[in-house]
C-alpha cells in the first residue's frame, strides 16, 4: 500500500510539473507554427527551402501532439463516475479501437455473460481501453490478435493473503491482452511509471500506463499483467462491483429481497 501511495504522490507532483510546462511551451509552439504556416503559404512549393520549412512544421506538430498529452495528464480531470454496464461501453468504444489498433491486426470481442456493474466515469474506460490497445498495437509487429474480455471474479481472503495489494471481494474484469513482443523483467518492473518507455522519442510518452495505473487507483480497483518476452502480454483490471438496490439481473440473490417488498 505504502509502495501505491508513493507512486500516485509521485505522479500527481510529476503532472503539476509537466502541466505548468506543457501549458507555456503550447503557447510558444503556436506561435511557431503559426509563422511557418504563414511563411509557407506565400513560398513557392519549388523552392529549396519549402521542404526544410515543412520538416519544422512537421516537428511543431509533433510536439503538439506531445504537449496535448501532457496536458491530458497532468489536467486534474473532474470525475463523473456512472453505474455501467462495462459490455455495453466496450461495445460502444470497438469501432474506434479497431481503427486505432489498424486493419492488420485482429480484434476479438469476449463479452463475459452477466457482468456486475461498475461505477466509474465512461471517460476514464475509453482512456485506459485506449492507452492498453495502442500499446498492444506498438507490440505486434506485423499481424496479431488483441482480445478484450470481461468477466466476474471474487477475490477471497486467502487469495489475498498471497497476493499483495488485493482487498478481498468481488470484482469485475476487463482484460485486455495481445500476441505481440511481450516483455523482459526489466521492463516490467517499470511500465506504471511516468515517462517509462521503450519507443521511439515520436511515438512515446511514458504516460499511456501511468494513467492507466492512476485510473485504476482512483477507482479502488487492481491491475495485474502477465507478460512472456515472443509471446505476449496480457492486462487485468478489477473494478469493485457496485452494488444498487434496482434488480438488474433475475439471479437469485437479487429476486429475493424484492419478493419480500
Ligand atoms: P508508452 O506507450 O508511451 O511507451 P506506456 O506507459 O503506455 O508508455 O508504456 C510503457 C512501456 O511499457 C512501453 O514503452 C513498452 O515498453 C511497455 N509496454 C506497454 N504495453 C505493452 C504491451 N502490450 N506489450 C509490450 N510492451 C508493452
């Protein structure tokens, strides 16, 4: 737990920080590509310098890119938490998943049967539905499969005896998994923290599973990931079941109560 609250401390301070940044250099960028823009539009496309002209342009945006997410992450976003049913907002995000993860790489769809609902913002799941797909993209080479599924688990004392950082009760699941590169220990041991990241200095941040991480905090729930280097990596998360009054499945422990009035 002491290890959790000091990552989370850690990434609050880091995104008051690179927010304050990020907000300023924005600014300076805009101004930049605001000049080349300008600067372009009275060039001839012929001449020698358009192309290097382009090259800035196309490194400004980049860094756009980059600042929009550092402000997406250090932005103390207001929460709106909703009862959902977690099937039906994976099946309204898929579309855009599957053109995020592009056409090469196959999708499947594994919606658990009675799924307990959940109570978080929608928001929060697009984001971590996002960071995990593009993630998975990032490490299939060429063709793969990503799967996302949800389910029904409880966690009962004992397994939470063996297993650090669970709080015994019943959960929901979504996991997210790929057939890709996998993961050496190295890596592993260091993914949830910000600015980790293996890639290219255009493609990452270091973000995406820090949020990740974050999201799942604030909502009280887990992550685990198995990983195997050639073969694979696989992301659980568990949200605490929510609990309503309303009788949303006709299983037995729900009938009861409302039989009575
Ligand atoms: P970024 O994607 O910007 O690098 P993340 O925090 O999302 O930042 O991920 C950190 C690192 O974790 C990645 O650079 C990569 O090395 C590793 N990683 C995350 N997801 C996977 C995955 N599905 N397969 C293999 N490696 C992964």
């Amino acid at each position: 737990l002491e290890e959790q609250m000091r990552q989370v401390q850690k990434m609050e301070a880091v995104g008051r920080l690179a927010g304050g940044v990020a907000h300023d250099f924005n600014n300076m960028l805009g101004i930049i590509l605001g000049h080349a823009d300008m600067i372009l539009e009275e060039m001839d496309p012929d001449q020698a310098l358009y192309a290097d002209l382009t090259e800035i342009r196309k490194a400004g945006e980049r860094s756009a890119d980059l600042t929009r997410q550092l402000l997406a992450f250090a932005r103390k976003q207001t929460v709106a938490p909703k009862v959902l049913d977690l099937n039906k907002t994976v099946a309204g995000m898929l579309k855009m998943l599957t053109r995020l993860i592009g056409e090469d790489i196959d999708m499947a769809w594994i919606p658990g049967e009675k799924v307990w609902p959940v109570k978080i913002d929608p928001a929060q799941i697009d984001q971590v539905l996002a960071n995990l797909c593009v993630n998975a993209r990032d490490a299939i080479a060429d063709v793969g499969k990503v799967t996302i599924e949800t389910g029904n688990i409880v966690f009962d004392e004992e397994y939470c005896k063996e297993h650090a950082g669970f709080v015994p009760g019943e959960y929901t699941l979504l996991t997210v998994s790929d057939n890709g590169c996998g993961m050496n220990a190295e890596t592993l041991e260091n993914i949830f923290e910000p600015f980790f990241t293996t890639k290219e200095s255009d493609k990452g941040t270091g973000l995406g599973l820090a949020t990740v991480y974050g999201v799942v905090k604030q909502n009280n729930g887990f992550i685990n990931v198995y990983s195997e280097p050639d073969h694979g990596t696989t992301f659980r998360i568990y949200l605490p079941r929510h609990r309503t009054k309303e009788v949303r499945w006709p299983d037995k422990e729900a009938i009861r109560p409302a039989a009575r009035g």
